[in-house]
C-alpha cells in the first residue's frame, strides 16, 4: 500500500475475479456504500483500489476494503456485512493516535467471541468492566442489552459472579398485564423474550433452561427486585425508559457487594402514562457526575441492524431536533 497525501493506493492480492466482483457488488453498490459513509472517493481498476479523501477516513477505507476482500474468501457478500464492516470502520475515525488492542474488546463465550462494533461499544464495554453501575442509552439495534447480557454470560462462565438477574419493567406501549391471559408469569413472560432471546443464542435452550431450574439465572419483571439485596450477581435492567423514578431508585439501591448493574433503554420511546417521569431520563441528571457511575450513549451512527434502521432513527432524531423550542436543550 503507498500513501500520499490525503491519497491511497491498496492492491488485492490475489487476483480473484469472483471475489473481486462480490467486494464491489453489483454495479459498484458496496464501493458506493463505503463512499457515502466515509466521505470518499473510491476509483478501481481489476484489484488496485484508489481511495481520494481526508487522511482518516481514506484509511478507514482501505481498512474496510481490505477486510471484506478477506471475507469474500469464505463467502459473498451483502449490503447487511458492509454496513457491519463500517461500523467497525469508526475506530480509525474517532481515535486520533491511540493503538487499539482489539482482543480486549471480544466478549469470550463458550459460543464463541462476541465483537463490539464502533468506538461506542468499545467504550461501553470497557466501562462495564471498570465500573460497577453502568448505563447505555440510546436508540433500537445499537447492542445495549446483547452486549450486557455478552458481559453478564462471560463473567458467570469465568466464575466472577454467581448469579445472573435481568429484569424489566412490564409496561409496553398501550398494553395492560390484566388483559393477557394465564397467571402472572405467563402474563410477564412475553416482555422479558428479547433477554431470553439473547441467553438463549450465547448459552444454548438447554443449558438456559438449566440454569433457571438452579436459580443461577433470574429473568424477572422489575417489581420482583423490591425489597432484596443482590450480592455478587450481574444484574440487567432493559428498556429502564419505561420506570418511573421511584422504580429505578429502588433497583439501583438493591446493588449489592461483588456485583456490577447495567441499566438500558432509550429515552426517545418512553411508553409511560403522560403524568409519569421517566425514571431513564430522571437518572442522568442524578447520577451522571458521580464517580464510580458510567454513562454511555449511543447515536443513530451505532445502529448495527439493518442499514435501514439507522437511517429511520436518524430521520427521528433530526425531526425531533426541528420540533423542539428555540434555546431548548
């Protein structure tokens, strides 16, 4: 690779007119993809790649050209694994000269390694592991509770705690617990599928339904936690939007010694009645100076679904932008 000035050159080796037509896509679709998210001008010719842009962003491309060049060995590839690629392209653009250890940012399962993708699951990783109460907030799709369960599922396998309780707020959007048939934990059950959802995929149905039989994994709604004092456990709190203060005041005082909390949700689909405060909201005024607390929030720009889907968040928060008050904050 031979560098210029804002200016950059990569040959891919071998020459593989397959896999040469899978990284460019159909006519030209991921090097377009690429161009619009970095801000870069990407010219080919066979398997030399000549990238035009600013000093970072150029090098994120060869980055990302050079990764999914080394992907099309093993498959062909979609729109879906370009946009994965760029958000692992973020690194380069946020750090300035830092040297990033990208091991220390695999969650290691039994499943397998688990990768944060972009600087802001980098940092929300690295703060669940310093601190012991955490927060992620931010939009649909950006990782908040599969990373926490990630993190939750390595430290019971590494033996750094003896429990895993995660539990949510049964409110959704216009729905009422007393209109769902059965008792009450069928009528809970269906709010707590996406933590399930994510156990289930990092540990296996059988070994999850195990571990529940044990009480060495907890999925409760969030009322279940009132009065308790959880030791070296690791707790999830999910879509913490939806309590009210009093609720997550209570959850956050039930953290006990030995244990780390990590408490999610987004803040833009608060599903509360109108005369209720949300508890998320409340907090980061509260809390968000004292040491020891950690809060990480993620943008449209983490979104690591569908391409699509960040696009629809980023239209809602650029509405939400033109609809608030002149000098509101």
């Amino acid at each position: 690779m031979s560098t210029q000035a804002d200016s950059l050159q990569i040959t891919l080796e071998p020459v593989d007119n397959h896999r040469l037509a899978s990284l460019c896509g159909q006519f030209d679709e991921h090097l377009r993809q690429i161009e619009r998210r970095l801000g870069v001008e990407i010219a080919n010719r066979g398997n030399q790649f000549h990238i035009i842009g600013s000093s970072k962003p150029a090098r994120a491309a060869c980055k990302v050209i050079q990764s999914l060049f080394d992907a099309t060995l093993r498959e062909t590839l979609t729109p879906e694994q370009v946009h994965l690629s760029l958000q692992d392209s973020n690194i380069d653009l946020m750090l300035e000269s830092q040297v990033v250890d990208e091991d220390s940012f695999l969650i290691r399962t039994k499943r397998g390694p688990i990768k944060a993708r972009g600087i802001n699951q980098q940092r929300y990783l690295s703060s669940i592991q310093l601190h012991d109460i955490n927060f992620g907030i931010g939009p649909a799709g950006t990782g908040k509770t599969y990373l926490a369960v990630a993190c939750a599922v390595a430290a019971l396998e590494k033996a750094q705690v003896r429990r895993l309780i995660l539990a949510r707020p049964a409110v959704e959007a216009g729905e009422k617990l007393g209109f769902l048939p059965g008792d009450l934990a069928q009528k809970v059950d269906p709010y707590l599928r996406p933590l399930y959802d994510a156990l289930y995929e990092m540990l296996g149905l059988e070994r999850v339904a195990k571990l529940i039989e044990r009480n060495v994994i907890e999925v409760a709604p969030l009322a279940f936690m009132r009065g308790r004092t959880l030791n070296d456990s690791f707790i999830i709190l999910d879509e913490a939007q939806n309590t009210t203060i009093e609720q997550l005041k209570m959850f956050l005082t039930r953290v006990g010694f030995g244990s780390t909390a990590v408490i999610t949700g987004d803040i833009t689909q608060i599903d509360l009645p109108r005369n209720k405060q949300s508890g998320l909201r409340h907090v980061i005024e509260v809390l968000r100076d004292v040491e020891g607390i950690s809060f990480t929030f993620f943008s449209s720009q983490d979104v690591v679904r569908h391409p699509l889907v960040q696009k629809i968040v980023a239209a809602y928060e650029a509405h939400e932008r033109l609809q608030q008050p002149a000098g509101h904050e």
